[in-house]
C-alpha cells in the first residue's frame, strides 16, 4: 500500500488484498501541526497533551510537579531566582516581588540576604532578574536598579560615586606665574573599582606663560588643583585643556591625595576625554553572559543599542575603561537592539561574545563581537569590533536564549530558531527555523507576550514557556533534541526555569509560576500538578484504509499495548464512515489490575499479623494489551488515547487494527451530478 506516509498496512491475497492490518508502535518524530491528520506519517502525532517522549519514540505521561520552597511570608511571586555555589555551598537565591533578595537551602525556609550593614537589598519590584555567577561573586541585575553582588553570606550594591566637587580656592597660581594670556581649563573625576564618575564643574585660569615652557626646575610654576574628597572614591583623574568643553586626561593620583601641582611634565593624552557617563554604579542592564574572562551585558534601557563588557582576570565585573572594560553601540539609532548575550563561536569555531537582537516585526539579527588591545601613551584599551551574522534572526526575549549541546535556542515572532553551524561549510553560521511542524500553533501564541517567553535545556530537551491566553505563560511545549521532534503542550506554565542541585547531589528543575510564593519542580516521581489532575491525550493521524480514495475497510478489533499501566485510561477508535461522516465508533476505559497488600491491615482471626497501617502498593504489568471489537466499516480510522485522574499513568507502547478490505463502489454521496 503506497501512501503519503509510511503507515504500517499489511494487505494479503490471491487477487485482491482482503486483510488490512494497521499497526503503530514508534511515536518518534512527536508532534506535526503543519498538515492535517491524513497527511501526518504514522510516527507523528496530531496532539501529545500533557505527555513526553520516552525510551525508542513512545509516549508516557509527563513529569508531575509539587512545590519545592516553602511559602514566604508576604511574597506573592518571584522576579527571579538561581542557584549560587561556591566550594561546598549551594544555595537558592531568589529575587521576590517585594523586592528583597532571599536564600533557601535544600528547599527548606527562606531566609532574607542583607547588606553587610544589615539594610535590604531594595530592587524596585515587578523587574525580570537575571543572574550570573563569575567565581565566588553571583551577580544581580534587573535593568532599573544598580548591580547587585552577592558573595554567599551578604549582598553589596554598585554604589554609585558623586562627581568631585573644588575645594574653596580651586585653582592657584605658583609664585612663578602671574595672570596672563594662556587660559587653562580643569576637571576632575573619582574613580572606584567599578568605574569612573563624569567630571567635576569646569574651572579655569589664566597664566602668562604656555604650559609647555613651565620650568620645573624653578619650583614655583605650577597651577595648584584642589578638590575635595569623594567617600568611597579609590583614585582620583585630572583633566585639563586650553577650550572650555575640550578637556583631556593628564593624571591619576590615589585617593589619598585631592590636590595636584601641575608643573607641566605630565604628557596630555589626547586620546582620553572626560567621560559622559557615571560608571561607577555599574551599567543598569539585564542579561549577563561570561565570554572570553569577561563579563558581557546588555538591555541598558538609557542606552538600548549599547553592550557593555567587563576587564578581565582581577577586573572582571568592572565596565570602566581604566579596568579595561568599555562597551559598544550596535547600528546606533536603527532598528536592531541587543536583548541578550551567549558566549558562542565564530564559524571557524573560535570563542566568541555573541549579541542576540530584536528588531520592531519581530526578526532580530545576530552580532558577534570581538576584542583588540591598543596602547595610546602610556595608557591601554580595549578596542571592540562588531560584526553581524548575514541572514541571521534574532529574538526579543532574553529568557528565551538558552544554549543547548552545539546550538543557540531562542524565540522569536516567528518561530524558534537555532543559531549553529553550517553543515559541510567551515566558517559559516547559519540560524534556522525548529517550529516549522508546529508553525500553527505557534502563530497562536498571544503577540504581545512573546517577550515573555523563557526557556531551559535539561535532559537533551529544550523546553519553552509560553502565552496561548492571557498576560502570562501558561503552556511549556518542548524540543527534543534527541528525537528532533516536538512535544505539544503541557497545560502549566512557568515565568523563568532554573536548577538547583541539594547537598544529596540530587538536582531539581524548578520553575517560578505567576502569582505564586512558591517554586515548582517538575519530577517523574510527582503526579498531578500540586495534587490536582490533569489530562492526558494522544490522537493519531488519520489512516486511510487502502492506497485508493475509494477503499473501505470493515475494522473488526482495535489493540491497545500499555507499559505500566496504573488508574484509568481511555481508549477510543474514530473513523469516517460509508455515509461521509466523522464519528467515534468505539469508546472504552481501561481499568489497570492492581492489588493492595500490606501486613497489619487487620486481625486475622486470633492471629494479630502487625500493629502497624501498612502501605498500599500498586501494582502495573510492563506489557498490558487490550482490544475492543468495533465492527465498523470505515474508510479511514484514528486511534485516541487520554486520562483525566491524578492516579493514571502509562506509556503508550503500541496501537493495532485489524479487519478485511471491502469491495465495492464509490458512495453515492461523493458523485456531484
């Protein structure tokens, strides 16, 4: 039998085939919403809800969940949470909707971080957290309050420095020099070991001699600058010019020092002008990423085209360019910003900071960005160059970027996309579209929400939270990287996946639900949701009955083959009959033989057998098959299988029909005149 797809139809006979056997037992290639169910192979599903795939390609119930966390007094939800490890801590660090940063350990109560002073941490609530560990420091950021550092007992913020202010005679003339012709201008900015301030006010005087014909050696031409102290400040710059507006860097001093004579011998860099930015609070951004010993960041909502980039060794986690840090705007002004970072390679496989962007209608575009060291007097920078992927797409959710095994995952308007290499074709990468089968459903997903979409790659499957209703995610569809197939939908959401590994080593996949002061885990040992049931459904394609419209068949039994059975499964046989309708022809639940057996359960007779309850077990066979008879004449059949109770559970191992082809003529109902 010669179809659009290979449905496993065994047809025997003399001079026309008068058996049919239709047997499906393989379930790998998952979900395919692209085409209607007649036209789906028999290893493609039309609808997998609530179910995973499992073993060789089949289905079996997917992963219940519970709560992890206890509940926090007043915490309604969570912006965010990860886990933070360093030597034998490991801990849960969680970012509540009140804005205080919590810790938990092994699921157990929840405890507030402070500061080393014992204040909150104060993030203004309501403000997606993204985390990043660099050594023993995990890093904070939510794109509206200052950096946040934790080191496993307190917290500290990027506090940022005030701009130094002059003392009360700023500028003075030594006993060598009087008023004169030559005007000089001066700054002054503080540093700290994140950044450096914008520049003080300016303040001028006049000289009658050129800075350069200073003689040092008299010991009274100098211009005396003064200052006063900035608290916190590690180092202090001195800036000077001959316009008002034009100043560059000429000294750093400590911070012991706020005041400077400057007798003319220090060169001028004229490469290094006063900063237009305050640094030392540390960028406001979102997502972090650790590429090549650097820190990188983007989402400034001040500056959305610009990534930041840290110094490295010693200086990672400092953006000032005196630490080696910096940052660069990609196509400033045009339509694509920078919503994440992953550390990727170029197509020659070099490591390689990657900027994953957005654009208005939802494409995006990837950058990649790279890093030369240049020495200006006797100063040395850091020099970024960027450079973007040619026909790459990009996302506008920064939870969506996840990177699993060689490839980038991310979502977008239009689809999942994988950033990877080309096959066969060294140097060159290429981003290609994961949700082609499930193109339909994806259109579904609510527009305004696709922002919202988060994602996490665990046990070679990628999975994604996303928004069919509503303002917040409440379905997970995943990728199988494994099978390359798609598994669609669970009917629960998350708004951030995460893991966190307990003191036992046992590793848990949590998730953060809208509205909730609780995590979730997903687990194969939970059933239900929280203690509540939720269906179960597969449909099969539609499987005509012989290569020719016009075949009828009349389906005598239909088998079922279930592994480990336990509670009630429904079993259902549809097909379209000789009259053109589409209707069930056969429906059954399936009741799994168990037993309950426990010692102490009562006396029996003058014997007691145990003073203890006892345990109730139930017990399930690895192989149970049923049929139905059905008895219909069809000239396409589709099997369904579902459950509806906290107790069913079942792989789905196999399904088979058998009956005998019938001949005859096409129906009436078909002929148009």
């Amino acid at each position: 039998m010669v179809l659009n797809m290979p449905i496993p139809i065994r047809n025997t006979g003399a001079t026309r085939p008068q058996k049919v056997e239709i047997k499906l037992d393989s379930f790998k290639r998952g979900v395919n919403k692209l085409v209607e169910a007649t036209r789906l192979k028999a290893d493609e599903a039309v609808e997998a809800t609530n179910l995973m795939l499992d073993q060789d390609g089949v289905y079996t119930v997917r992963w219940g969940t519970d709560y992890y966390t206890p509940e926090i007094t007043g915490v309604t939800g969570f912006d965010g949470f990860a886990e933070y490890s360093s030597g034998s801590t490991r801990q849960l660090i969680l970012v509540a909707d009140d804005g205080k940063i919590y810790k938990s350990v092994d699921g157990g109560t929840a405890s507030e971080v402070v500061t080393a002073g014992s204040a909150s941490a104060g993030l203004t609530a309501g403000n997606t957290a993204f985390f990043k560990q660099i050594g023993s420091y995990l890093y904070i950021t939510n794109g509206v309050d200052h950096l946040v550092r934790y080191d496993g007992t307190n917290i500290s913020t990027y506090t940022e420095l005030n701009a130094p202010g002059w003392a009360a005679t700023p500028l003075a003339r030594g006993g060598g020099l009087s008023s004169g012709a030559f005007t000089y201008y001066y700054q002054v900015t503080a540093l700290n070991e994140v950044g450096e301030t914008v520049g003080s006010t300016e303040e001028s005087l006049a000289v009658d001699k050129e800075r350069g014909s200073w003689d040092p050696t008299q010991g009274d031409e100098y211009i005396t600058v003064d200052w006063a102290a900035v608290s916190g400040a590690t180092q202090y710059q001195i800036y000077i010019g001959t316009e008002s507006g034009y100043l560059n860097k000429v000294k750093t001093v400590m911070a012991s020092a706020t005041a400077w004579n400057d007798t003319g011998e220090d060169a001028v860099n004229t490469y290094i002008e006063v900063p237009d930015d305050n640094t030392t609070g540390a960028p406001q951004f979102t997502h972090m990423e650790i590429s090549n010993n650097r820190l990188w960041s983007t989402g400034d909502p001040d500056f959305p085209y610009r990534v930041y980039f840290s110094g490295t060794g010693q200086y990672i986690g400092t953006f000032s360019d005196w630490y080696g840090g910096g940052w660069i705007d990609l196509e400033k002004g045009g339509r694509e910003r920078p919503i994440a970072m992953v550390h990727y390679i170029t197509g020659g496989g070099n490591g390689i900071a990657t900027a994953i962007c957005s654009t208005p209608e939802g494409k995006g575009s990837v950058w990649q960005i790279s890093i030369v060291t240049a020495t200006v007097e006797d100063e040395t920078f850091s020099v970024p160059s960027a450079t973007k992927i040619v026909g790459s797409v990009g996302s506008s959710a920064p939870l969506s970027v996840v990177q699993a095994g060689n490839d980038v995952f991310f979502a977008n308007k239009r689809g999942i996309f994988a950033l990877g290499t080309e096959k066969n074709y060294y140097g060159i990468l290429r981003t290609n579209e994961l949700t082609s089968k499930i193109r339909p459903y994806w259109e579904g997903i609510e527009p305004d929400a696709i922002d919202n979409v988060c994602a996490y790659d665990y046990q070679a499957k990628v999975f994604f939270s996303i928004t069919t209703s509503g303002t917040t995610n409440n379905r997970i569809i995943y990728y199988d990287r494994e099978r390359i197939a798609w598994v669609v939908d669970w009917s629960i959401g998350v708004k951030q996946f995460g893991e966190y590994t307990d003191s036992t080593g046992t590793t848990h996949l949590l998730g953060s639900e809208a509205g909730s002061g609780k995590l979730i885990e997903f687990s194969e040992h939970f059933k239900g949701d929280k203690g509540s049931a939720f269906n179960t459904s597969y449909i099969s394609p539609k499987i005509p009955m012989g290569k020719k419209w016009d075949d009828f068949a009349r389906i005598k039994k239909a088998y079922i083959r279930l592994g480990n059975p336990v509670g009630s499964i429904n079993f259902e046989i549809v097909g379209t009959t000789k009259d053109n309708s589409y209707s069930g022809l056969v429906s059954e639940t399936i009741t799994s033989l168990f037993s309950l057996t426990g010692m102490g359960w009562d006396q029996m007779g003058t014997v007691m057998m145990g003073d203890t309850l006892g345990e109730p077990t139930a017990f399930s066979q690895d192989s149970d098959v049923r049929y139905v008879k059905v008895n219909q004449k069809v000239r396409d059949l589709q099997f369904r299988v579902s459950s509806n109770s906290v107790e069913s559970d079942y792989t789905l191992l196999g399904l088979m029909a058998e009956g005998n082809i019938i001949k005859g003529a096409p129906p009436n109902s078909w002929k148009l005149s």
